[in-house]
C-alpha cells in the first residue's frame, strides 16, 4: 500500500482539508528527517486541499517513517482557529521539555508529541458544535456582502431609538393632549426613559458581552429583537394606563437590553466578514442603524395622528353656567346644578376652548403596539440568517498577500537561504491568528480608559440633540416662525438628524480608514465650536427686526429673517453628523489599538461611555432647562401687573403661590406672554443656551483623551 493509502486507512482523507493538512504539517515539521524537507508545504498550506494531499504525499515518499496521525474530532476547524492552537501547544511543549508544570489537557498533548513526535492526536470531541459559523472552504466560498441586508433588518429598527424626541413631547402631555395638564409628567421623568435605555444597552454591552461571543450573532439579535420589540407593547401599556414605570421598563430598560443585543453582534459580524475593509464595513452597518431614525420619524407622527382622539371641549364663552377654581395649582370646573353637561372635573384652557383632562388620546399607545410587532418581525428574520466565519479569518487575496510577506522580506536578506526553521513558519503562521489584546488586558491599560472618556464626552453633545430635536426646535422657532414651523417640519427635522447620523457614520468611517482614526477623531471635535454657535444664534432671535415680514411657506424661502433658522439647522446637523461619526470610528480604533481577536466585548464595554452620556446628558438637559425656565417665569411675572395676574390665575403672585402654580403647570411661559405688556420679548429661545455651554466644556475634555491615546504594543 503506497503512503497515500495508508493515510486514508489511518482516518486520513486523500482530499484533505485545512484541519487534516495542518496536523500533518504540525507533525512534519517535528521530525529529523533523512531526506531534504520540501519548502513546498507552507506554500500548499494555500492551495486547494487536493494540492494539499498531492503535496504531502511527496513529502511523505522523502521521509522512511511515515507519520502515524489519529484525527478525531466531532468537526473540522478552520486553518486559522488550529494554527492558534498548535502555537499554543508548541509553546507548552516547550515549557514541558523544560520540567515545567502540565496544566491542562493541552499541555498533556504537547508533551506527548515533542517526546514522540510520530504520532500526535487531535480531539475536540467535547467542544460544542456552532452551527451558526462557516469553515474555512465554506467562509471562502460565502458571497460576504450577502451578509449587509441581513445586518440592515436588525440595525434599522434599533435606530428608531434616535427618533426618542417624537415621544417625548406627546408624552408630556398624555392626559391633557392639547397641553401639559396638572397630573401630566414633567420632561424630566420622561426623560428617564431615555437614560433607562442607556442602562439596558450599558447592561447588554458591558455584561454580556461574552455571552453574545459564545452564542453568536445569530441568537444574540434574535432575542435582541423579542426584548426590543416587546418593550414598545409593554410601553404600549403603559401609555393606556398611564403608568409612567412601564415605559421605562418597556421602552427604556428591556429596550436598552434588545438594542445592544442586535447592534454590538451585527456590528462585530461585519468586522470579521471585512477585516480588509473594517472602517468602510462598520461605517456602512452603523450607518443603517443611524438611518432607523430616518424612518421611524415619519411612522411614528402618522400612526399617532392615526390613532389619536381630541378631548372634550367647551367653548369659554360659555362660561356662564360654569364656576372656575384653582386648588393646589389646578383649575377646576364646577357645574350649576341645572346643567345638563357632562361632570366636568380637572380642565385646562388652551385658546378659546376648555378641554376635559383624560377624555382624549395623543396616538402613543397605538403607535407604540404597531410599531413593536413591526421591529420584532424584521429583527427575527433578519437574525435567523445571519452567518460567521471561523475565527480569525481572511479573505483568501488577504491570506495569500500576509503569507507572501515574510518570504519576500527573508529573501531580500541575499544570504541565498530561503529554508526557514519550523519556528520561524509557526511564528509567521501565528502571526496571522493572534496579535491581539484580551478584553481583560485592554481593561488593565490607560488606553481604554482614554478612548472610553473621549466616546462618553463627543457623543454627549449629539444626545443633547438627538433627545430632544423636536422639542427643541419648537421651543426655540415655533413662535417666531409659526407658518414655517409646523408639526410636518420638526418632524422633517427629526429625519434631517438621522440622514446626518447616518451619512457622518458612513463618511467618517470611511474617511478614517485615509487618514486615520485618531486624527478623524479630532475632526469631530469640531462639535465643540458648533455648540457655542448656537446661543449666538438664539440670541438674534431677540432682536425686533428678526421674525417680521410676512413668513409664509412662498416667500419664507427667501426671507432673510429666516438666517437663525437656516443656521440653527445646519448647526445641529454638523453636531449629529459628527456625534455618527465617532460611534462609527469606535469599532475599527478599538481594533487598531486593541486587535481583532476580542474586539466585541471591548467594544462592548467601551459602549458603556455611551451609556454613560446618554444616562446624564437628557437629565441635565431637562435640569438645566428647568433652571432656565423658573427663572425666565419669575422675570414675566415682574412685568405683568398684578391685577392681571390675579385675574388670570385667581391668585396673587406671592412665591409660595407662584411656585405652587408653576408646579401644577398652571403657569406657563406661554400663558403669562397672554397678558403681559406689548413688546415683552419671548425667553423660551433662550432655555437652551447654559445647557449648550456646559457641553462645550464636556467637548474640550473629550479632545485632550483623544490626543492622549496610542497604540497598545
């Protein structure tokens, strides 16, 4: 029987695989030969395995003691997971013929086969079985950019998070539904729901991360897709009900969790499905999460129009056979004993109407149940086909231009000898599985820490913006630009924000990939002059001759008085464009300094910054947008003459009643500009501009990280 024969009596197929060729080769190249050892091998190690098997029968016919090689294993690794682990067990034998300690199993079979180097033994027979990654042959054969639409079904519909502020508002006043009623919530729970979502995916990204490396992206996104989905119908409850702690639960919590658990894993797929294009892969996967918000915008606005129910009104002209009071803050509406009106209880007056508080729908609840079995469909199917490559895979152009490297460089030396020793190919093979940082080593270097505080310092002013986009641009424009800033344009403005979220993912990423990441990380700092432009920009809407003239949508185009609103808008798109950015450039700077081996569960635990900044940046927001706010009621107040404010509200303007009121929200910015003098000038412009000043100095400190970051040798 020819050699060739005997190898496939032994277990050993004539058309050998990467795992089978590899053993031999591990075994070869411990052997004293009589005969020359071909060279040939490392190059085989790159051919088709029926060159495989063509070759080694050749070098087997050279050696008079063919190797005896057992392979039993439940499946076949990949080239690249076996050259790992043969380094490993070269280094462990080395350690034993040492008289080192024998640790594990592995040590055991590295002393075995540097002791008797003719028979070496394989058995991973234990190890679970991943059906969800490919082999070597099959990853090599997998179209790979099949692999972006399935990723897009998962990423769209976690972006709808970026569409929080067309929430937010409608949430403020759920009861009263024209306006905040007295019983309504503040923006400052609300928007907790927004930092609940920040500790889920912290939760998902910082903890779990190993559990979504052990079971793949695959199950990790779908279960990510049953948590993100299901927190909408749960909110959906909550605003049926109006119980406030469901849709921190429900949106923010368990949809923090699916979010994290259906962006980080498709992310680090496409990371190793493009190790060659790892900025321009990432950029693209991040970008289609980013876009999420783009669409959800407008779905959100038409079912809630689709859905929502006006509350009951009463003329207040009719006011006659009504008595109005205020206790505690809140108007109330006692009926003459004769009428035959409904039992009219809490009221709000908003125009020339009175509205029933509670007998009316903002459309959220509805819009939240639609929306929840949309992004658990697409999130499922799009996870149940994703697929990986074995680990530490390349494309085969990539493979064959890293091992071609070496050799061009050994034989520009001119010593005429192009034989390398078997340590010297086990330390170019190697070379191409593990040059990485661990998770737990990246976390002992000042390194992480660094980039961990530049991402949770640039993304705090695009949370700023994202999280409250429509409210903002309301607060700021709406009474200045009434016919131009309708409901239709902030809700095209929180669109706008997601084409800049997307398109700065995607641009930026694919810059970083020209000039580097740490160098287009600087270019987002240019959030930081951004964010001081804007109170300027406020500020010229307090000058009389800005919002005069006729503004309607014709000539609004061309009327000059519109600069704050054309500057404001191309400001806070630059801001979110380069918030994308850096959360785009994360993933391939964590792996320029870090490696890839482990790059998902560092990334994972970098996006805990994130977390970090979109925990405290809404509460300081709404905190410093309540400062504001207080101190802009009580400047009103002075102005307006106190028999007009008692005539108003039923109350004198005492502070103890005046705070009561405003607690209540019974007194507003927009009702006492109702009757204060002519020529008073509108503040709520001006809430923002503190809250844009404490960011710029949350900006500087994310640009001295930055500087400070190298990469770990």
């Amino acid at each position: 029987m020819d050699v060739v024969g005997k190898m496939a009596s032994r277990g050993l197929p004539l058309r050998m695989g990467s795992r089978e060729f590899l053993v031999a080769f591990r075994s070869i190249s411990h052997q004293t030969c009589r005969g020359p050892r071909p060279e040939v091998l490392k190059q085989a190690f790159l051919q088709d395995s029926l060159a495989h098997a063509e070759v080694l029968k050749q070098a087997l016919a050279t050696t008079p003691h063919p190797q005896h090689i057992a392979i039993r294993s439940s499946r076949r690794r990949s080239r690249d997971e076996l050259l790992f682990m043969l380094s490993r067990r070269r280094a462990l034998s080395s350690q034993a013929g040492k008289g080192g300690p024998q640790k594990d199993a592995a040590t055991s079979t590295a002393a075995t086969a540097a002791t008797n180097p003719n028979e070496m033994i394989v058995d991973d027979r234990d190890e679970p079985k991943k059906d969800f990654r490919l082999t070597t042959e099959e990853a090599d054969k997998y179209n790979r950019w099949s692999v972006f639409p399935k990723v897009f079904l998962v990423q769209i519909p976690t972006g709808a998070v970026y569409a929080w502020s067309m929430w937010a508002p409608d949430l403020c006043k759920s009861l009263g539904v024209v306006s905040a009623a007295a019983l309504d919530w503040s923006l400052a729970s609300v928007g907790m729901t927004f930092s609940s979502l920040a500790v889920g995916f912290g939760i998902s990204v910082g903890l779990l991360g190993p559990t979504m490396e052990k079971y793949g992206a695959r199950k990790s996104s779908f279960v990510g897709g049953l948590l993100f989905g299901g927190g909408h119908l749960v909110s959906a409850l909550g605003c049926y009900y109006h119980f406030l702690p469901a849709i921190w639960l429900g949106w923010g919590f368990a949809g923090g969790l699916g979010w994290g658990l259906g962006y980080i894993p498709p992310i680090g797929l496409l990371v190793k499905w493009f190790p060659d294009r790892k900025g321009t892969a990432t950029g693209a996967g991040i970008a289609a999460f980013a876009s999420g918000g783009l669409f959800a915008a407008p779905m959100i606005e038409g079912l809630k129009t689709a859905f929502a129910k006006p509350p009951v009104s009463l003329p207040v002209g009719d006011l006659s056979i009504l008595n109005t009071k205020v206790e505690e803050g809140r108007q109330w509406i006692q009926l003459a004993a004769d009428t035959g009106l409904p039992n009219w209880h809490e009221v709000i007056q908003e125009g020339d109407f009175l509205y029933q508080v509670g007998t009316g729908e903002t459309g959220c609840a509805g819009a939240f149940a639609s929306l929840g079995l949309l992004y658990t469909l697409s999130m499922t199917l799009g996870s149940s086909t994703l697929k990986e490559p074995p680990v530490g895979w390349l494309p085969p152009a990539m493979r064959i231009a890293a091992q071609e490297a070496p050799t061009s460089v050994a034989n520009s030396a001119g010593d005429g000898n192009t034989t390398k020793t078997s340590e010297q190919e086990a330390s170019s093979s190697t070379a191409l599985v593990d040059t990485s940082v661990s998770a737990q080593d990246a976390m002992k270097t000042s390194q992480f820490y660094l980039l961990w505080l530049t991402l949770a310092c640039n993304a705090s002013a695009g949370v700023c913006v994202i999280s409250s986009a429509k409210l903002m641009m309301g607060d700021i424009f709406a009474a200045k630009f009434p016919a131009v800033v309708t409901t239709g344009f902030t809700t095209g403005f929180v669109g706008a924000l997601s084409v800049a979220n997307a398109g700065g993912r995607l641009v930026w990423a694919s810059c970083s990939d020209i000039i580097g990441r740490k160098s287009t990380m600087f270019v987002t700092s240019l959030s930081l002059p951004a964010c001081l432009l804007v109170p300027q920009i406020t500020g010229m809407l307090g000058q009389p001759e800005v919002g005069n003239g006729a503004l309607n949508l014709a000539a609004g185009a061309t009327d000059p008085s519109l600069l704050p609103l054309y500057v404001f808008y191309g400001t806070t798109f630059a801001i979110v464009s380069w918030y994308g950015g850096v959360l785009a450039l994360v993933p391939s700077y964590a792996a320029d300094v870090f490696g890839t081996r482990e790059v998902n569960v560092i990334y994972g635990r970098l996006m805990t910054g994130w977390s970090v900044s979109a925990i405290g940046t809404p509460g300081l927001l709404a905190y410093l947008r309540s400062v504001d706010e207080r101190k802009a009621i009580e400047n009103l107040v002075k102005q307006i003459p106190p028999e007009k404010f008692q005539e108003r509200f039923a109350v004198n303007a005492s502070p103890e009643a005046l705070d009561t009121l405003i607690q209540a929200k019974a007194v507003t910015i927009k009702r006492l500009l109702e009757i204060a003098p002519e020529g008073v000038i509108d503040p709520t412009p001006f809430l923002y501009d503190t809250t844009f000043y404490s960011i710029s100095g949350i900006l500087a400190v994310a640009a001295v990280s930055n500087a400070l970051i190298r990469k770990v040798k």
